[in-house]
C-alpha cells in the first residue's frame, strides 16, 4: 500500500531498531510541519515542510500529532466468561491471590476455537481503535495439550483476518490444573506441550508465572530452559506478588523480557540491566489490585529498558487501553510523556522482539502509524480515558478512523 501522510503538526517517534534505555528512554525526535511517505506498506521517507508530488491516495492529518502506533507487549486476550463476581468481592475488599485464573480456566476449556475467536475478536478492535497495531497474546487459561493449542489457534486466526499483527506467547505455566499433581503438569509441559506449541509453530516465546503460589524460580527455569531449546523466546512474569527472584531468573536466562515487576529486589534490578532484558511494566494492574506500582525510576536509573502494557484479563487488569496505562505511568510510576511514549512503542516492540520492525517512524520500517486528535504528544496520558484517536494507519493502509468530529483541542 501506498500512502502520504500529510499536514503532520508534530510527528513524535523514538529512533532505532532496539530499546533505549537510561537517559535515552526519553528521547524523541519531534518534527514539526512533517510528512510521511508510505511505499508498498514500509515508510520510505519521513521529512518536514512540503511533501514530494505525490499520486497515490492521502492521509491529511489536519495538524494533528502523528505516533508510531502503539505496541501492547503483554496481553491474555483470548479467554471465555468474565470475574465479574471476582471485581465484586475485590471491591468488598478481598485480596488477589491468583486463584481466579481457574474460574477463567474451567469457562475457556468449554469454548470452541470459533467461540474464543468470536469472543476475542472484539476486544482486539476496541485496542485497534485505542491506537494500539501490534499486541502478545499469551495462553495460559487452557493448561491441558489441547486447550492451551487451540487457544494458540485462535490467536493465528485472529493475527490472518484482523488488521493488527498478533504475536503469540505460551504460558502453559500460567496455574497448576487441579487434575494433575504438580510435577506431573510440569513433566507435560517440558515433554509434550512445549515440544507440540514449537513443532505447529503456534507461539513466538514462552513465559512462566515466577511467583509465591505459582511456579518457582527452579521450574521456570527448566521449563524454559526447554522453551529455549525449541527455539522459543524467553519471558518471565517476574515478581508480580511477591518478591521470588523470577528478575534474578529472567536476567540469569537473558530473557527478551520481564514483566510485572512490581515486587522486584534491587539484585533482580541490577540482573535485569546485567542481561540488556526488556522490563514490560503494567500499571493498569496495580491500579485495579491497589497494589504498589513497579519501580519504573530505579528501573531507568539502573539502565533497564522499561515498557509498558495493559496485562489485559479477566482478573487483575480488565484494562484494554494503553493510552491509560501511559496516563497512569507518568501520574504514578514517574515516567515523563516521552518515556512513556517510548516504553510503549520502541521498547514494547523490543520487548517481543519486533524493535526492528515496528516501534518508530523510520524508513524501512512498516507504516503502523496512529493520528492522534491532540497538538502535541504530551497530552496523550493527560487527556485521561478518552479516545483521542482520529485514525490508525496499518501497513500504509487506514484500517480504523473516527467519526468526523470537528478538532477541539
Ligand atoms: O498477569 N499473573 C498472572 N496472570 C495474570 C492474571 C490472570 C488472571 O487473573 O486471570 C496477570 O496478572
Ligand atoms: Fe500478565
């Protein structure tokens, strides 16, 4: 597709095919006046003032602000029912401990492959027209051989028929299946499922829930130690309820990321800058637990790539925007509007290993771009839990635009 983005009023992107971190988390390059030339779906060129004739179909943004569009590294996406009942009790008072991920279990095992796509598809538009072009998916609530794959199933559905690039996640090790013992579920996972995920070319990385209650550091470790050797990346849901040393583990394995963090020790820290590891942090889940946010300044300080996600689920984060969870990022974690634009776009292509391919407005790289209806790109996490989003561009073509509004702002 060919296209020419033109009338930019400020076009606001990171720069590079890998993560920035320390200092450069922050660093935009900001044109004013700006076009952006679109051939056979890859920018060719990005430049300021009057655009090259051009003959092919046009995008005029009108002066607005133009981002990269917005990368979601961590999502479960793909599930059957709602915990409704679970938000309830939470209002009322009571804790996560994780053990909802069942309720979500026992609902998906009883949804067809169509059903999940049915169920999913809407949740991915409504992220779409949020601004978001790229999101992981992770299983995790099947936890049999057959239930985990056809969840996989349904997200390479779901990456051929909608306008948004999907990359899968195998979190078999998301819950322990109560028909099994323990060892025997992790003995599955290391010599049946894993190998089965890798063999159908279902899932991209694996990741392991490293938590108190959920997997220890010593079964992640040899059930992606497996992962890894089926080719699959690593990841890690490091420390999300308590600190274990799953940072410790995702540094040791120099794993693509690890995410959650909120619990994380200054060694797992320091591990984590040690091995260049992406840290994928979601603030939307703090936010609905009422917990801690993760460290996102020591974080940077130390020198550690930080991104941002929703985690969206049923549970822990019903939170489908990314545009929020960078508003709660610069308002709770410390992150300035640039960081936070960075951790969600550059980083969080990185942190699924897409930093060379999406993430920025750079030549070469694929035309993913959001139109946002705002005059500069700082107040995108102020204008809080309102769409701003005017148009989303694709591969070069205009896959989501809104209803023509007069701009306000
Ligand atoms: O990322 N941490 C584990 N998994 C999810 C929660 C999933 C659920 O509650 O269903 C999370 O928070
Ligand atoms: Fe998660």
């Amino acid at each position: 597709m060919d296209l020419l983005v033109g009338g930019i009023g400020q076009l606001a992107t990171p720069t590079g095919a890998g993560p920035r971190r320390g200092p450069d988390q922050g660093e935009l390059s900001v044109r004013r006046d700006a076009y952006l030339l679109v051939r056979e779906g890859r920018i060719a060129e990005v430049g300021e003032g009057r655009p090259p004739p051009f003959a092919g179909p046009a995008l005029d943004a009108e002066g607005r602000v133009v981002t990269p569009g917005l990368v979601d590294p961590h999502t479960h996406a793909v599930f059957a029912g709602n915990r409704v009942q679970e938000f309830l009790a939470r209002v009322r008072g009571e804790r996560y401990t994780g053990g909802g991920i069942l309720t979500t279990v026992y609902a998906t095992r009883e949804a067809s492959e169509g059903e999940l796509v049915e169920l999913a598809r809407p949740r991915f538009l409504r992220m779409l027209q949020l601004g978001v072009t790229t999101v992981e998916v992770k299983s995790g609530y099947g936890l049999t051989l057959d239930d985990e794959l056809r969840i996989l199933r349904a997200v390479r559905r779901l990456g051929e028929e909608l306008p948004l690039t999907l990359v899968p996640t195998f979190l078999g090790a998301h819950a322990f299946p109560p028909e099994l013992p323990r060892e025997a579920y992790v003995r599955l996972l290391v010599e049946e499922v894993i190998p089965a995920v890798a063999r159908q070319g279902l899932a991209r990385f694996c990741d392991v829930f490293c938590d108190e209650g959920f997997y220890t550091v010593d079964e992640a470790r040899a059930i992606l130690a497996e992962a890894r050797e089926h080719g699959l990346g690593l990841k890690v849901h490091a420390d999300e309820l308590a600190q274990v040393g799953a940072a410790e583990l995702a540094g040791e394995l120099s794993a693509v990321s690890a995410e959650h963090l909120l619990h994380v020790s200054q060694e797992g820290i320091q591990a984590l800058a040690r091995s260049g590891t992406v840290a994928v942090l979601l603030p939307g889940t703090a936010f609905v637990l009422d917990e801690p946010y993760p460290p996102a300044r020591d974080l940077i300080a130390a020198g550690v790539p930080v991104a941002l996600g929703t985690d969206f689920n049923p549970g822990s984060s019903p939170v489908a925007s990314l545009p929020l969870a960078t508003s709660l990022a610069v308002l709770r974690m410390g992150l300035s509007p640039a960081e936070a634009l960075v951790a969600a776009t550059l980083n969080a292509a990185a942190a699924i290993g897409l930093a060379d391919k999406v993430g920025s407005l750079e030549a070469g790289k694929r035309a993913d771009l959001v139109v946002w209806d705002v005059r500069s790109y700082e107040e995108i996490p102020y204008w809080i839990g309102q769409n701003l989003v005017q148009a989303v561009v694709r591969g070069g073509r205009v896959v989501w635009r809104s209803s023509p509004t007069p701009s306000s702002t």
